[in-house]
C-alpha cells in the first residue's frame, strides 16, 4: 500500500523566526502522524525550518529548483545548493510558477531530471484551468503534463516522484474539487502512468491532491482510494489547521 503525503507550500509566506516558531508549533501536534510530513518553503527559511524540525518527523521541502549545476542563473538555486541546506523535498511545476514565471512543461521536465539525478525527492504538480476543464480536455492535460515532466527519467526514479494534481480553479478560491472529482482525474493519472510504464510501478506512484484542501474537506478526500495525499497552501500556514489535515485518520 502507499504511504500517504501530507505537504504544506507556504509560497511566498513566512519570515525565519516566524517559519521557526510554526515548526515548534507543529512538531508535538504531528509527531503521531501516519503519513509523511513536509513543509515546503522559501528558501530564506530552509535554515530556521531545519533547525526547528531537527529530531522530529517533519521533512523540509523547498518550491523549486534550477536544472543547471552551477552558472548565470540570476535568482535561482540548484539542486546541489538545497541538499547542502539539507532540502530533501523539492515542488516542481507548481501552477503559480507556470501562470506567472513563463515555466513550461519542457522547463519543468528540465527541473524535474535535474533533481532527480541529484537525489532529491520530487513533488511535480500538474492541474488544468477552469477553462480547460469546461472545455472537457482536464484528462489530456494531465496525462500530457504527467508524462512528459517523467520524460528522461528510469522507471527506477518515476517510482519515487510524488505527483500533486492541483486544478488551478481550486487554489486558493476556497473552490475544492469534489471528493470524486479529484479521484477520477488521481485515476486518470494513474492510468496514463501504467500505459507507459506497467500497473505494477503506477500502483506504487503517490498522488496528491491540491487546491483549498483544509481541516474539513481532508477526510473525504482522503478517504476515495486512488488519493494518497495533499499539498496545502493556505491551510499550512497555522499549525493548528495544518496538523488537522496531517492528522486526517483521527
Ligand atoms: P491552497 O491550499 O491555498 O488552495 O493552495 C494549494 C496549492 O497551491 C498548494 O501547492
């Protein structure tokens, strides 16, 4: 069976003391968690995030990463630089870095192999507009951008990548996709993933849900069968909330 998610994107939220002080809040709050647990942060965090979440069961996560070693890449960071900060988790593609920072699938591919290969953990977010889903095309588009983020990648690795399926219409808005809805697209990409790569590896894939996912909603999500997770935004950022969606089976 999968071992479910939970993971918090604080986006651009939080200074370091108050990252810290968070982290100290959360920690007795989740440390019964059934789940994995992961803060994914800003990177002026990473430092405050470790220390706090030393000895407990709390990953730290980062919300992008560059696909060059080292080089003239103003403002970004390399997958190198966030393991040396002791980064283990690492969110790509998400859809606020694709609206508002020209990422594409070929960049996101890109991000993707490059922290792979350097042992990082991948959350790879895909997701349609409202436009797009009333449009009927929610399916292909996210078969298209699941499978050609995973392209140059072993099966050994795809194995390893968690997939967020985040509906752009439901981020942020407090608009969440029905229980059903965010299964039957989890299972659409599932079973693109077993198309290219064999039922057995798309079985052992862990795939969340994002968008407005909160302390009400969490368990009936949870509860459909091909969702193993959630990514959370506003919700992560109390530790009060964010340990009630950890804490989804109590
Ligand atoms: P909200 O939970 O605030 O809708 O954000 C979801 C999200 O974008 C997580 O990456």
């Amino acid at each position: 069976m999968r071992k479910a998610i939970i993971a918090g994107n604080w986006k651009m939220n939080k200074t370091p003391a108050e990252a810290a002080a968070l982290v100290n809040e959360l920690k007795p709050l989740v440390k019964d968690a059934i789940c994995d647990v992961v803060v994914c942060v800003p990177a002026t965090n990473f430092q405050a995030v470790k220390e706090a979440a030393e000895g407990s069961n709390i990953k730290l996560g980062a919300e992008n990463v560059h696909w060059a070693a080292s080089g003239a890449f103003t403002g970004e960071l390399s997958a190198d630089m966030l393991k040396a900060c002791g980064v283990e988790y690492v969110v790509i593609g998400h859809s606020e870095r694709r609206q508002y920072f020209g990422e594409t699938d070929a960049t996101v591919n890109k991000r993707v192999q490059a922290a792979v290969n350097a042992g990082l953990k991948v959350i790879l977010c895909v997701g349609e507009l409202k436009e797009e889903r009333e449009a009927g095309y929610t399916d292909a588009l996210v078969e298209y951008q699941t499978l050609i983020a995973l392209t140059g990648l072993t099966n050994e690795q795809v194995e390893e990548v968690v997939i967020a399926y985040e509906p752009v219409w439901a981020i942020g808005t407090g608009l969440t996709a029905t229980d059903e809805q965010a299964n039957e697209t989890i299972g659409v990409i599932r079973k693109a993933l077993a198309r290219k790569y064999g039922q057995e590896l798309a079985d052992k894939v862990r795939i969340q849900y994002g968008g407005s996912m909160n302390p009400k909603n969490v368990k009936g999500l949870m509860a459909q069968p091909e969702i193993d997770g959630g990514l959370i935004g506003g919700a992560s950022l109390k530790a009060a909330d964010f340990s009630l969606v950890v804490n989804y089976d109590k």
